[in-house]
C-alpha cells in the first residue's frame, strides 16, 4: 500500500477530558505531513499523580518525526489546548497559529520559557486560509466560553474536514462572535469528509443556554446584597468576567480583578479587542478605601485551587482584603469532577465566617460552555459529513457520541489516543495504533508518567518509609548495629516500645544469624533486610513500608 | 455554679457529614453523667489522609470520662454512625443499645474485633425506654435508606430531647416503618427543649421522594435491557436492593448478589426479620449456568470503591463472571463528593467494553435518605421544640439550617464538634470549648491525626524522598564518599548526569569544607546536609524532597 492516504491520530484528548493534541496527516504511510491541532494540558491530583505540576500529552512519536510537521493550530486559549505548546516548542520547532486572543495568550507562555514570541503567528478568521504542507487550514468562529474560539476547516487533497474545536451554538455570547448558522452552511455546503467533534455534553439532554440568559439573574443577586460580593468563574471565560463586572457596575459598585490569570486575561481580551465596554476596575490597594457594601470583586479559583484568590479570602486576608459576615461569594461556574472536595472546603470556610455562599445549583448562575446533545445533532446537520469522529470526551463521551452519529445515518466510530484512523476510504478505519500516554512536568523535569517515579511517591504515601543503614567491616561482619529511621509511620506499635527499637533489634538478629553468603552479597543482604523490616512492621503496625536499605562496606 | 444542666457536645458530625458522634450529659458542671448517641467513622481519601484504613472521632476527652459515660446509643447501621463502636469498645466499656436489625450488625462487628456479642443489647421501638443514669431513652422509627432508622427520644431532667438521627419523611419506604406523622405528634405533644436535626439536605428546596416511587422506572428499564443487567447500591440501602431485585424478577432473570457487604445486609435484614418477600436469589456459581439475558446481578461500590465489585467487573472478570458488549450497568446510587473520578473510572472502563452505563442523571434512579428543606421544615412544626440545634452536616449546611429554623421562629444555634453547649436556658448557650479532631486507623495502630505521621507521608508523595548516609571515623572525618538513594524523584535533571550522581557530588564538597565545629555536631551536620541535598535537587529538578540524613560515627 503506497497510495497517499489522509490520517487522523489523537495524542490526547480522546478518552479524556483534557490534554488535547490531534494530529492529521496526508502522504503516503510513514511519509505523511502533519498539522497538529492544539497541544494542552491537563492538571496533576493527589489520587494518580501526586506533587507532579502539570501533565502533558507523550509526544515521543511525533518527536521522531518532527521534521514532517508542517504547523500547530491552537482552536482556543483553554489551558487544555495551548498549554502545552511552550512546553514543547524546542521539541517540535513548529510555527503555531492561532488567532489574535488566543495567539496573545500563546505569546505571553513563550516568553515566559525564554521562547521567541514569534513563534506564534496571528491567523485571521475564516475565509483567511493557512497552507502547511498539504492542508489548507482556515479558523471558522464558533461560540465557546472563551473568546475568539475556532473551529478549523481543514482542506485536504481527500477533502474538507472540520474540526470543531470546543463549542457551543450561542447566538448571544456576550463577548466574541455568535454561531452564525449561515456561515457554517455555507463553508459546509459541498461535501465535507469527516466532522471531528467536541463530545463533552453529549448526555445533556435539553438544548443549551446562552451566555447572555444569564445576566438578569446575576444582576438580580448583586442588587439584593447587602455586604461586599465576591464573585468567581474561571478568567478565560472574559464574556462571563463581563456580566458579573456589568452587575456589579449597575448595583453601583467598584469592581476589582483579584487573581493573575483574572487580569492577565482581561488585559489580554482588551489588547486584542475583542472585549470593549469593560467597566472600569479599581486596584485592590484602592479597594481599601471603599465602603465593602460598594464592593464587587471578580476572582480566580472557581475550583477551589488552593493557591487562587477565593481559597486565600477563605482562609484569610488576601492582598488586604478581607471577608466578613453578611458577605457574599457567588461560584459563577460549574464545579469539574474531581474538584469537588476543593470547592467544599472553601465554602465550609466561608460559612464559619460567616459569608454567604451562593453556587449555580438551581442553574441560574452559570451555564456550560459546551454543546448539548441537541446542539450537537444541529452540528452535525449543517455540516452534513460522510463521517463523524467524536472527539474531547472520556471513552463514554465518544462512544456515546458515536452511536448518536451511526443512529442519524453518518459514519462514525470511536477513536481513542493513540488509534491512528485512516479517513480516506468511505469510513474511517484503523492504520495502526501508536503508543501514547502522559509526560508529567515534575518540578523542571519531564518524566514519563509509567517510569515509576511517581508510583514510588504514591507508596511512600500509602506505605510510609523505613531506612536500613547497615556497615560491614573488612570481613563482611557487621559493624555495630543496623540502623533505622521511619517517615511516615506511627512511633509505637503493638509492643508499645518505639517501632525503630523495634525495628534495630529484629535486623540486629537478623544479621546474627545470618549466613556470610548473604552478608557478602549486597543484593541478597539488602533484600533480607527490607523483608526482615517489612515483618516486624507488618506485626507491630500492620503496614509494610517502603525500605530503603543502605549497605556500607568498610574496605 | 454547681446547679445540674443538661448539655450537648458534638465530638463528631457537626461540621462534617461522616464520624457521627453526640454526646449529651446532664449533671452538676464537671459532674456529669453521659449517653453518647451514635459513634461512626469517615473514610480516608488520598489528598488528606493518603494510606489511611478508616478515620474515627477523637474521643480522648470521653476516654478520660468513661467512668461518667452510662450509654452508647445507635440511631441506624450506616457506617457513619456504628463504624467506631467496635473500635472504642475497650477504651468505653458502656453498653450499646440499638434496635435489632442495626444490633445484627454491630454485633458482627464487635465480633470481628474479638469483643463480646453481648456487649450490644437490642431495644424495642418506642414506647419502650432504656433508662441511663438521668436519661430514658427511647428509639421512634423514622424512615431513611437503611432499615428500622431511628430518632432517639431522650428524656431528661430538664426535659424531653429529640435526636432525629438520620431521616427522610417517607410514607412508602418500601421496607421497614413509614414515617408515622401521628406517633410523632403524640411523642411531641408536651413541649420538647430540643431538636437535634439532620440538616444533609437543607440546600435541596424541594420535596423528598418516596422509596416507592422508583420501582416503574427501574422495572421499565430493566425490562428493555438486552444482555446482563447489572445495578449498583449502597449494600444497606436494602430498600432499593429489593427493588431492583423484584425488576429483575418481573422480567424473568434470577437474581445474584455479588459483594461480601451486599450479602451480609441482606442476610441480616433477613435474619431480623425486617426484610419480607424478597426474591430468590443464585450464587455466583449458579449464575455461570444462566444465558446473559436472564440474569440480574445487585452488587457493592457505587461509589467506585477500587475493591468492590463494581470496580472489579469493569477491571475484568470477577468470581468467574465477566460484562460483555449490550450488558447494562445501572447505578441507582448518588456519588458522594469526592468520589467522582473513582466512579468516572468504572463508568469508562464499562464503556471501553461496551457496556451500557445508566447513572442517575434524570433522577429516575435514585432518592436520596435525607430529609430535603421543605421536610425538614415539617419535622420542626412537628416537635415544636423550644431550640433547635442542626447536626449531620458540614459547616455551611448547619448554618444555613440554624437561619431556617431562627427564621421560622425557634431558637437555634450553629454548634460544631467540640462545642458544649448548655440547652437548660431558655436559648442554647456554650458552656466550653472541648478539643475534638480525628484518630486514624493506620495499618493496626491509632493515631492522631495531628501527630504529623500522615502529614510526613503526604510530603514524601509531593516532594519524593533523598536518603544520605555519611560516615565519620574516629576523628570526625569524613570515611569515603557520603552516599545517596532517592525515591520519587526523576532520574536525572538540568545536568543531564545522574541526580544521584550530582547529590553525591555536591555533598562531597560540602563535606570537604566543612568545619570541625560542624562534623563533630550531628545536628548541624545533618541539617547542613539536607539543606545542601535540598538545595541540589532544586537546581537540577526543581523539587524540594525530604531528606533522611544517617549520620555513622566509627567510635
């Protein structure tokens, strides 16, 4: 098989939330040319990846083959979709594209790696079109809680692919472009080959709300308060910074940005802009001399991450501000799974203190920024393409997806990381399956997420930790007696004596009885040890640390 | 002050959903006698309390005044409320009192810790009175989603408390008793001091929903799946459990019970006769001979527990039984915060093969145990307390119910684990500030959860752990090369040498430098030492680790 064939293959994103890195390519197979469409991150938890700072998509096999990548196309400035390019720029050398919003989000990253900002070039919306290689890619706006977000046209010598990028269909989104129906009719009205589509709501079942619904609600809280009100959403989401500024301003009140990422995107919406009429802020120091019932502070930290501004109001005084009883804090946002424990804690807070907390339960005060399950059928309709290939979702997400396309007549089929889809034929089949996985940014160093070194972390959590130090003389005999040290462990156990006096005296008896076979052979020692210690452990505590053994030889 | 009064300190429950502890006295100041309603547990999760068996209420304070504790009383047999009881057997010695199907089940437990069946005495439902030192106490049946739940009617010198327990107004729980408005209102019918109220659902605005109502959703469900049915609960809901038992009947499949928690709930509902008319079921065994189509299994972990059987069906197979493509996964169950990815995990890992998963998400599957707000307003208008005092929730739900139940025109008060208060006034005041906080199960052994043992693991799995050992010889000098071991930690970093390596390296030279002040000091040597480890480490990695520094002197 050496005909030129048209490829699809996901890096991340694809049987996750996250991480997102699609990779298309045209060419005959291993010599294809590619386009990489976003390249984003995903964040770290205690559960699976704990002190690791960021996880990015393992690039390894593109890396090897970086010299047929013809660009990079950011679709939006989410952190899950340009927060990897820095990361990654000395790697793939790719110029990156994007336009204007996301390209000044995109630049400030590079410089703050020392990469050069021009790096990332500005891309105009559609009908502009980018030529890398054999694809010609143009950015078809499309609604989304951030600004500027893109769909891509992606034009191949085996035909038009679209690849929605996160969306909604909001003809009133605030700030940024509305869906508009007839556009995307238009650039879709021949044949389209393949839609790639956001899977994220596909089981939300009722069509989805507008940005702009959500105004008069806001308003109607902030009016009613009667102490200082502090609101949060997630910064990107500029339309929404918007309407809470907008409330507060009618209620009469200053408004101020709290939070780096809060102004550094304002500030980045203005410079490009794409938000005009922001009301005006005034500074946190200036603040302070505001009557707190003349107050309305927009924030970071809508998931309760522990260093953003509403968890430090939570737990005190942050930048000099402080929150009271007869306050209010409004979380104008939805809480991600697996945030929830982080979120709850900084309401509890609030709550001792007093304030009062207001959440989007009952649905008034955020909607979603992705399409629900009809606005994705409404998608597929206007595009009207031979296949859909579900994307951005967890496995049940796309397989989801993929039944709803088949359902109403389109091909379609669910293509995971690392499943290298052929999309030349009348449906999409697999060339080949590439290993992917996770990089995690630990510290200044990337490690691979299956190299062991945060399983190791994870059982020191679990486990705790024992260290055996042991000197042997001249003639392998042991020089005094072993030694222990434990982190992590209680200092007592069943024996009521100290663990560690527990612990030396079953080593020292160890190493009495022990044949000089063993006490010659470092592996055979160390792994009597560490056997000898996990016992006594298990008998006095009833766990069985991690144990680190060092062996000292006097010669 | 030496008159009696009657006082009530939470040291678990109150500012928390878990760990349920309530201790109520009466008696002259420092004087007086005890009953303690209820003592749970909470479960540990991996950002607070990483390797932790089971987490339990601080009871020191009570330990020390156990000769004054004339009564345990357990309200229902959530592991929320009887978890501890066997684990504070020895430390409390006092009798235990519940009614039968919730003795079934500490009696269980107390044998499984080697404690004495009998140590756990049954009580029947009100009228009949246990009298404990100035107490008489009696259990009313309430509904929730357990059997035979109770609220403790306690009378006291200073008159009648009503200690709700956990509960749902439901006139259909399907088993065990509905909720008797008319008993109630006669219980209550003289005047009550005190309320202590559930308050879990006090942010849900409408009406609960009855047990009953679920049984034609799920029966419809059921009969539209094709393969094997299989549906997830918590074990002690057995209420629910019959429900999608009898599904399952009606559409002709037998019914197996998969999970250690699943079968023991239903064998001592059995057992005490609380569980009536339940259909057949066939062991797992049995199960292997029956065609996919006809089979229902009912089985633990929908929270997503990693070693219950839900979990274990989506890894692969378990007790010989395996879910296939067109198989269904019901889960008629809630996720508790904090639980979401482990549930996620199952519901992908379903879908990678291709198993249909039902969730809650329409609310057709699931009721909740908890009293919603409009209930909880209903049992206040029912008892007519003088106060009420909200208990069973974190901070902010207490304090939300305090301002319903002050707004509706009782007394009330936001009183939190520690908090004694004295409810013999014509308001609920606090007499003192007692310290409360958590006790590990860790492995075997107890321990606090201030005693930095769990703090120091939670710092090893963020920062990963250098290990140095350095000998000294009779002159304190330094006898070879010091020596390092690291865990969690990335192999190599900025200097592209081995971090080990590297470590080794730069202790070397510190050593070589240092002064005899410093070699002769342990303590200013090994904190030279670690600052030195740390500070390498930064450099190349960028991660602080902890350090162990083994200091061997040949002397």
């Amino acid at each position: 098989m050496t005909s030129k064939r048209l490829i699809y293959l996901p890096l991340g994103g694809a049987g996750e939330i996250g991480m997102n890195a699609y990779l298309y390519g045209y060419g005959a197979p291993d010599k294809e040319r590619f386009i990489l469409v976003d390249l984003g991150v995903t964040f770290p938890d205690m559960d699976g990846s704990p002190g690791v700072d960021l996880i990015l998509p393992d690039i390894t096999w593109l890396k090897e083959r970086a010299d047929r990548l013809d660009a990079i196309f950011v679709t939006h400035a989410h952190e899950d979709h340009v927060g990897a390019v820095s990361h990654f720029y000395s790697d793939l050398g790719a110029p990156v594209y994007a336009r204007v919003f996301t390209a000044n989000i995109a630049r400030r990253k590079m410089s703050e790696r020392g990469h050069p900002e021009d790096a990332v070039q500005t891309v105009s919306a559609w009908p502009e079109q980018v030529t890398a290689g054999p694809f010609k890619v143009g950015f078809l706006p499309i609604s989304h809680s951030i600004p500027e977000s893109a769909a891509l046209v992606i034009d191949t010598p085996d035909g038009r692919v679209i690849h929605s990028g996160d969306f909604k269909l909001d003809p009133t989104p605030v700030v940024g472009e509305a869906f508009d129906p007839d556009l995307w009719a238009e650039v879709c009205k021949g044949s389209v080959r393949a839609l790639v589509c956001d899977s994220t709501n596909v089981f939300s079942p009722d069509p989805g709300r507008s940005e702009l619904g959500l105004g008069p609600a806001i308003e109607e809280l902030v009016l009613g308060a009667k102490g200082m009100v502090v609101a949060t959403t997630f910064a990107s989401n500029v339309a929404r910074v918007k309407t809470l500024a907008e409330a507060g301003q009618r209620a009469g009140r200053s408004i101020v940005l709290l939070g780096r990422a809060m102004e550094r995107m304002v500030e980045a919406a203005r410079e490009t802009g794409v938000l005009h009429g922001f009301p005006n802020t005034i500074s946190d120091e200036a603040a302070r001399d505001v009557p707190r019932e003349n107050l309305m502070l927009l924030v970071t930290g809508s998931q309760g991450e522990r260093r953003a501004a509403s968890a430090q109001l939570a737990r005190g005084k942050y930048r000099g501000i402080e929150m009271k009883e007869g306050d209010m804090f409004l979380f104008s946002s939805k809480t991600i799974p697996g945030n929830e424990r982080g979120v709850i804690r900084v309401m509890n807070q609030f709550s001792e203190m007093g304030v009062d907390v207001v959440d989007d339960s009952n649905g008034k005060y955020h909607v979603s920024g992705h399409a629900n399950r009809p606005d994705i059928e409404q998608l597929h309709d206007i595009v009207r393409p031979q296949m859909v290939i579900p994307m951005h979702g967890e496995h049940r997400h796309l397989r989801e997806h993929a039944k709803l396309a088949i359902a109403r007549g389109y091909q379609g089929a669910v293509v995971v990381n690392g499943m290298m889809m052929d999309l030349s034929g009348n449906a999409p089949s697999v060339a080949e399956y590439i290993e992917t996985g996770r990089t995690y940014l630990d510290g200044s160093v990337k490690i691979g997420a299956m190299d062991g070194v945060v399983r190791d972390r994870i059982r020191m959590a679990l486990n705790g930790h024992i260290t055996v130090t042991v000197i042997l003389d001249e003639k392998d005999e042991p020089l005094g007696e072993p030694w222990c040290d434990t982190s992590g462990l209680a200092e007592t156990g069943r024996s009521n004596a100290l663990l560690v006096e527990v612990l030396e005296e079953d080593l020292s008896q160890y190493l009495g009885r022990a044949g000089n076979k063993t006490l010659r052979d470092d592996d055979k020692l160390e792994e009597a040890l560490r056997r000898t210690a996990r016992q006594t452990a298990q008998a006095e505590i009833g766990k069985k640390p991690e144990v680190t053994v060092v062996i000292s030889r006097m010669r």
